[in-house]
C-alpha cells in the first residue's frame, strides 16, 4: 500500500499554509492596523460611545475628543481601565485586558487624528 494520500498530506500541511496566510495578510499594505481596536470598541464601548450616553465623547466627534485626546493615550488608557467619572472602569468589562483597552482606544483616537501619537 502506498503510505501517503493526498487527503492524508493536506492534512498535514494544512497547518503550515495557515500559518503561512495569518502572517502575511496582516503585513499588507503599512497602514496602522485598528481592526482589533475597532473589534473591541464594536462589542464593548459602543454602547455608550456610538451615541454620547452619560456624556461619553462620541466616536469621531473632534470637538468632543479634543481635550480629552490632548490628555495623551497614557492618561486616556488609565481613565478607562480604573474608571473616570461616569465611565465605567474597562467599559464595564472587567475581562478585557490593559492591551485590549489601548488598543480601543487608539482605534477611538484614529477615528479623530490622522496620527496614532496625540501629544
Ligand atoms: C456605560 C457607558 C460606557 C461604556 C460601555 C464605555 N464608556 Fe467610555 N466613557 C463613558 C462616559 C460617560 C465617559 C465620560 C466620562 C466623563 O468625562 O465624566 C467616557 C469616557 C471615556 C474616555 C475618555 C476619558 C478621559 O480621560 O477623558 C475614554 C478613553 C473611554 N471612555 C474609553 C472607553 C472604552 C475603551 C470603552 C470600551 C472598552 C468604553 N469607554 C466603554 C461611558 C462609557
């Protein structure tokens, strides 16, 4: 008996070709990429952020992000992790990470800067 079929061996490679695929796609292009960011704020901060609720800086509203963008991103991923006024500490979501958190946030701050670095 012939001891490799052709299912048996694109079973095997199958892994590697994935691989192969996730780490290049991301690759392309050189644009800063948002889309977990984007992911993030989608499921857990547009709740509040889409329309303003309590007073949330809406999703790219210049005047209301301004200031607050001003603060810097450190200042900004601190707010949102501890809690800051009538924002909920992690967006109520005590499972997102400090890295889930920032990555949101640069996604909110891209939808109002062109630049991912606000001074
Ligand atoms: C329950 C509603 C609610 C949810 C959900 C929510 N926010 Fe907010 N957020 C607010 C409100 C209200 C403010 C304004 C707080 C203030 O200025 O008193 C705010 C402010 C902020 C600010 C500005 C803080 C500053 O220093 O000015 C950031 C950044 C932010 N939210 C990020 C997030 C992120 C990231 C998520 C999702 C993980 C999220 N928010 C989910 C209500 C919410």
């Amino acid at each position: 008996m012939f001891p490799f079929s052709l299912p048996g061996l694109m079973n095997a490679i199958r892994p590697a070709l994935l691989l192969l695929v996730l780490t290049v796609l991301p690759g392309c292009g050189g644009q800063p990429d948002y889309s977990q960011g984007e992911a993030i704020v989608k499921a857990n901060c547009k709740v509040c952020h889409a329309q303003g609720i309590n007073g949330a800086p809406v999703l790219g509203n210049h005047k209301m992000w301004g200031p607050r963008a001003d603060q810097g991103i450190e200042v900004l991923v601190k707010h949102a992790t501890e809690g800051f006024g009538l924002m909920p500490a992690r967006g109520g979501r005590p499972q997102l990470t400090d890295e889930e958190i920032r990555e949101a946030i640069r996604y909110m701050l891209s939808l109002v800067q062109p630049e991912d670095s606000p001074e």
